[in-house]
C-alpha cells in the first residue's frame, strides 16, 4: 500500500461519525474513507429526535433518508399546565440510520473494529493492526470528563406493541405529571404505528446510576396507567447523557488527543439543556464535506474552534441548568422550572430548542422566574463548578 492506506479514517460508527463519512462519500466521492465501529452496525442502539427547525432546509434534503418517523405536532403535561407544540418532529432510529448509510458506505465500513490509540496520522487497533490517513477523526463518545460540573440525564425506554390501538397520535415529549423521584422525572412517548410506541422513563438527575429492572417496570406501569395493554417488548434502549452545569470547554479539549479533531459528543458538540446531538452532528459533517484539503491539523484546528464558539453559544442553557438542578427548593420540584417554561410562546421554544434564542428570549424565560427562589437563582447566575446551595442529593421515592 502506500503510505497512507487511506484518506480519511473515522474512530467511532456513532451518529457523528455515520453522517460525516455519508456526506463525505456524496460530496467527495472519490476519498478513500475508513469507518472503524467495534458493534455490528452503524448507529449502535439509539433513537435520536429532532425539531423541523433544528437543522436547515439545505440539510433536510440529505438527511431524510434517515427518518424513520416525522409528526405535525408533540405535547408537553405538566400537573398544571399541558400544551400542544405546533411544530414538527422527527425521530431517527439506529436502524434508519444503518439502512440509509451503509449501502453508500459498504466498501469503507469496518466492523468488529476496537480501536486501541488513535494519533493525528494512525490508529491502532486492539489487534496491533495500525492504519495511516493524513486525517484521523476521533467519535467514540464523551466518556468521563473532569473539569465539567455536570448533571445526567438518563432513561430507559423500551419499544413495545399493544394489544389494540394505543389513540395517541402525536409524541408526548414530556409528561411530568408522573411521581417525581430522582431528580426531575418524565416518561416520553413516541408512537410509530396505530399500535407500537417507544416508551421511555427519563431522568435529570444528580447521578448516572440506572436501575434497569425498576425503569423497565416504571415504562410498563405507565402503559398500564393509559390503559394499554402490551402484548410485547421489541426492543430496549437505555442511556446517560451529560447535562453541563459549569466547567470550561478546556476540559472536553484536552480530553483528546493532541492533534486528533473530535466530533459529536467526544468534541462538546450537543445541546447543553436537552442533550441533543444530532442537529450539531448534521452541521459539523456539512462543514467537513467542504473542506477542499483534508488533514487532522487543519480540521483539528477548526473543531477547536467550532468547540469553543459553541461552548460559548450555550452559555445560558448551562444558566437554565443551574436554576433547575441548584436553585429548585428540593430535586422533587424541579419540574415546576420546566413547567414555567412550557408556558412561554411557540416561537420561543423552537428558538430554543435550535439553540438560536435572541437576548430577547434569554430576558423573557428569566422575567418572573420563580417558582424558583429568588435568592437561590441569583446564587446560580454565575458560572461555577461548585454548587452554592447545598441541597439533598436526591427527593425520597
């Protein structure tokens, strides 16, 4: 072979890495491009949502072969207050994304592939086998990062098919009026057909523990709760995604290897507030498809400071972060922050949620803050990675 076996090699066949190596293959389609994933398909086992103004509408004419299910409209249920969000939303399945990749991808794909070291210029495999690229992409998921103050979110959700017709048309993408435990706590509920649905128990908590067996029945309580009856479990998925209070983005950096450019998660590129990643995931592989000369030096270089411009971006989302873990009265009435907030104007929201809110909106969510205190709020303003407000770890279930 010669020198470098390829043009490209991508550490990692998450979503970041998946959608970069796609639009490279469209765009460039005469890089020699190596995707190396340890699992069996692209995506792992993931169901990834977003809003229609999330991404562009340039992106939207690449990425729809990924979505496996779009809706007009989504509610969110309070105790007080429920809403329908005039919006559309999209969900994304680790399977879409395999099927619609991987034909274009076939010849670049390794799986099976557990990657060992990677340096600007090689990796190595477990195996010793190491390959050489003038461009080596590190996305192999954030991991443990110190240095950050963060809190989790985390969830189990199981897709399940019913005995008769759930009657839910539209995903619920918040329903706090469940028992509070552990933080803030809602069930999300995305439904595919007149009778499956994806069910998932979800927590923005202190800690990154998850009991599978008691979210696996909390998710069949609440089917038992709406009156459905499950006739089978399809599949499960679970996860925990980081939910950034205060730190510095030279924390996420020099996690890395010097020299080796980062994306989605690995590189801070997600939503600090939802944990959202695929919009920036869309972004950063349009970015990429661009660049006429291809090197880790070059891309390292812009990741660094796409990274940095994002981290200052999200700002006041680790703000928003801050008042509902730290100066909510006790982790049990966290909700009531989120419930304030889903009370604000559709148009807002979508700002929101495509992390595109004008100093306008930053006031208006802020303005007649409570039910947060406060005194509480004005001990959170300041970034910090020390809580100002010792609180229990945890409300009693």
């Amino acid at each position: 072979m010669s020198k470098h076996d390829f043009d490209v090699i991508l550490a990692g066949g998450g979503l970041a890495a998946t959608l970069t190596a796609y639009r490279l293959r469209q765009l460039r389609p005469n890089l020699r491009l190596c995707v190396l994933e340890a699992g069996e398909k692209l995506g792992g086992n993931h169901t990834w949502s977003f809003h229609d103004k999330d991404i562009s509408r340039d992106a939207w004419r690449w990425i729809a072969p990924f979505v496996a299910h779009s809706w007009d409209e989504q509610q969110v249920r309070f105790p007080r207050h429920s809403r329908m969000l005039m919006s559309g939303y999209n969900s994304i399945f680790s399977e879409t994304l395999h099927e619609a990749a991987y034909p274009a991808l076939e010849d670049c794909v390794r799986f099976g592939a557990r990657v060992l070291s990677v340096g600007p210029h090689q990796v190595e495999l477990s195996d010793g086998e190491i390959l050489r690229a003038p461009c080596v992409i590190e996305a192999r998921g954030l991991g443990r990062v110190d240095g950050l103050t963060i809190g989790y979110q985390k969830f189990l959700g199981l897709v399940v098919r019913f005995e008769r017709p759930h009657g839910q048309p539209y995903p619920i993408i918040m329903d706090a009026t469940v028992k509070q435990r552990d933080g803030y706590r809602f069930v999300y509920t995305l439904p595919f057909t007149h009778d499956t649905m994806l069910i998932e128990d979800t927590y923005y908590s202190d800690t990154a523990s998850i009991d599978a067996s008691t979210l696996r029945k909390h998710c069949l309580d609440y089917a038992e709760e709406r009156g459905w009856q499950v006739a089978e479990v399809v599949r499960e998925e679970r996860g925990v995604l980081p939910i950034v209070l205060g730190g510095d983005v030279d924390a996420i950096l020099q996690k890395n290897t010097p020299g080796v450019p980062a994306l989605g998660l690995r590189g801070g590129f997600f939503h600090h507030t939802t944990s959202y990643s695929f919009p920036f995931a869309v972004k950063c592989a349009e970015a990429i498809a661009e660049i006429d000369h291809l090197t880790s030096e070059t891309l390292d270089h812009l990741t660094q400071k796409w990274a940095r411009q994002h981290w200052r971006e999200q700002g006041f989302f680790r703000l928003l972060n801050r008042m509902l873990f730290w100066a909510a009265k006790t982790p049990a009435q966290r909700y009531r922050v989120l419930e304030r907030f889903y009370m604000l104007g559709d148009s807002l929201i979508a700002r929101f949620y495509s992390s595109s809110l004008t100093l306008a909106d930053q006031a208006r969510i802020l303005v007649g803050w409570p039910p947060v205190p406060i005194s509480r709020a004005l001990r959170v303003m300041v970034e910090t990675t020390v809580n100002p407000i010792p609180q229990p770890v945890s409300s009693p279930s």
